[in-house]
C-alpha cells in the first residue's frame, strides 16, 4: 500500500508525536487544520495508524522484558505464532527469517516466573532460547523517521535534544499511583484520549490530568507510540540483530548504535548475546550499510545474528493485521503490580 504524500507526511508527524493537535500537525506539515483533521482521523479510522500510551514496565519496577527465539517446523510457524498472539501475556510477536522463525516478547514478574511461560508454548516448538532485557539504550518512540524536515521537527518535538532519555540513569524504579495506573490503561486503549475524556473517566479535573500525565512522561514511565506498517514511511525492510559485544564495552557501544538511523530500540539482554537492535531502513543496500557500521565498532563486536522481519502479529500489545493495527484491547501492560500506592 502506497499513502498519498499527504497522508504520509500526516502519518510522520504522528510518528514523531502521537498526541499532537490537528493545528500543530498542520503547522508542521504546512497544511490546513481542517485537511489535517480530515486526513487524520481518517488514517486512524481506517485503522492504518493507531497511538497507545505505553508504561515503562522496567522504569516502573511492574516487570521484565523477556526476549524469546523459538524454532519450530516450517508448516507450523503461523499456527504457532498466532497462538502467541493470543496470549495476554506476549506484547511483541513476529514472525522471522534468519537463525529463529518466531522472535517474541514477554513481560512477566521477575526470571523465576519465566518456567510458567515456557512450559504453555506449543508442544511442536523445538526450540527456545530466552533473555532478559537489563537497559535500554534507546526507545522506539525516540527515533525520527526523517520524512519531515528541521522546521517541521523543531514544531512537533521542541525538546528534541531531551527526548532520548537517559535511560542507564535510571536505577531506582518508579511507583504508580493508583489513579496514575487507571490513567495508563485509558491511555493504552486510546493514546490520543482528550484531557476532557481522561477527566470523566478518571473522575478528577482536567488540570489534575495534565499535571499527572506530565509527571508520568517526565519520569519516564509513560511513553506514547503511534503504531503502524512502516513500509508506510517508506522502511519496508525491518530487522532484528542480536550482537555479541565485548563485556567492558557493552554500554559504549550500545549508546553509538543507538544514534544509527536504522536503530529503533538497542538495549542489553542476558544469554549469549548482550545486545539486541529492533531497526528498520529503506532498502537492502541501506541494511548493509548499518550492518557494516555495526561491525565497524572498533573490534568490540564479536558476533553480529540478523534476523529479517517477515510479519508481526502483534505489537506494544495490540494484534496487527496485514497493514492495518486493530482497537487495543483491555491493557495486560499495568496489570502485573499488585502492589500499588493509593493515590
């Protein structure tokens, strides 16, 4: 599917902030508020975008991020990973092509629960090799598709020099209120969930609701996502790459390939390799040259896996069909706490 260039500049400006208003769209993109709200709803009507508040499980202490490669016979991949899918308890799951077919995303407890989760994968799995995400060093909602130019960017994100957080600062995990959790879950749902709504669901004023959603993004507990086919944009080839980093120079290099374009999420796991890259670039030619910058990391790079995305099925969550996201259903992202402060 090919946007009108319209279409695409409006999907771009939503990459870059999902909560943006119609007008500072238009501004940005130098189109109409009315053409821009027309075109907008549409896209996300026609479900080819969807925005989706999203809780920081590690920066919030609810949880661990576990990454999990399955093997399994060719005729069962689908059937398999569409069980997956349905599985309240996966957030990511892709089909891939490379040294694993299935590459999925848990959220769970701590690692002594991870037993629980892979003893409920299909019998016809042959294999799973599994690891915990210990920091990320970058963040899918940090990175700049580069459609729209400078001006258009200065428009959308005026804090841009801040956006990338500081992510190996954080040590101390942050707590969620009771009222902040219930916020995050309207927020999951619909990312773009006026203050007026929150207000009436929340049962607060709405200047309470501004002021708790701005603590909530400062402490880096809630991000926003706009969800959508990224061939869209123009980046039909997706990957992930797990690399195996000399120890000492884990957080060096995983902080440089965190400024790649084609790097969307790097973080640091446990198991064999030490750093996982969820990217995308343009073409194939642009893959070679990320790989070839990745490898270029001054001998600190001593394995480098390539996994090509063939198709996801679900993301942040929420089930993805052809190029279209669906509703999210109710959040399993906050549910995990059951120790929560009152408000």
């Amino acid at each position: 599917m090919t946007l009108p260039d319209r279409d695409r500049r409006i999907l771009a400006a939503l990459q870059l902030a999902p909560r943006a208003t119609w007008r500072q769209i238009g501004t940005a993109t130098g189109m109409s508020e009315q053409l821009v709200a027309q075109r907008g709803q549409q896209l996300l009507a026609d479900g080819l975008v969807r925005v989706s508040g999203q809780v920081d499980h590690l920066r919030c202490g609810l949880g661990i991020n576990v990454q999990t490669r399955l093997s399994c016979p060719p005729n069962q991949v689908m059937s398999v990973a569409e069980q997956l899918a349905n599985d309240p308890q996966t957030r990511f799951v892709t089909v891939t092509a490379g040294g694993s077919d299935i590459f999925v995303q848990y959220v769970v407890r701590d690692h002594a629960a991870l037993p629980g989760v892979l003893q409920r994968l299909p019998p016809v799995v042959t294999r799973a090799d599994t690891a915990m995400v210990l920091r990320k060093f970058s963040a899918v909602e940090e990175w700049d598709s580069q459609v729209l130019d400078a001006d258009a960017r200065a428009v959308l994100r005026p804090d841009s020099g801040q956006v990338r957080y500081q992510h190996q600062d954080w040590t101390t995990p942050e707590t969620l209120t009771d009222t902040e959790h219930a916020m995050i879950e309207i927020l999951h749902r619909d990312g773009r969930a006026s203050y007026a709504e929150l207000s009436r669901q929340l049962g607060t004023s709405e200047s309470t609701v501004m002021r708790r959603m701005d603590s909530l993004r400062r402490r880096g507990c809630l991000r926003f996502r706009a969800l959508f086919d990224q061939a869209l944009l123009g980046y039909p080839v997706e990957f992930l790459q797990l690399l195996t980093v000399e120890p000492s120079r884990t957080t060096a290099v995983g902080s440089r390939l965190a400024e790649l374009p084609g790097s969307q999420l790097v973080c640091c796991t446990t198991g064999d390799s030490n750093l996982l890259v969820f990217g995308a670039t343009t073409d194939y030619a642009a893959l070679y040259d990320h790989v070839g910058a990745v490898s270029a990391e001054d001998g600190a790079v001593h394995g480098i896996d390539t996994l090509m995305i063939t198709r996801t099925l679900k993301h942040a969550w929420i089930p993805v069909s052809a190029e279209r996201i669906q509703l999210a259903p109710a959040s399993e992202s906050v549910r995990l706490d059951q120790q929560k402060e009152p408000a």
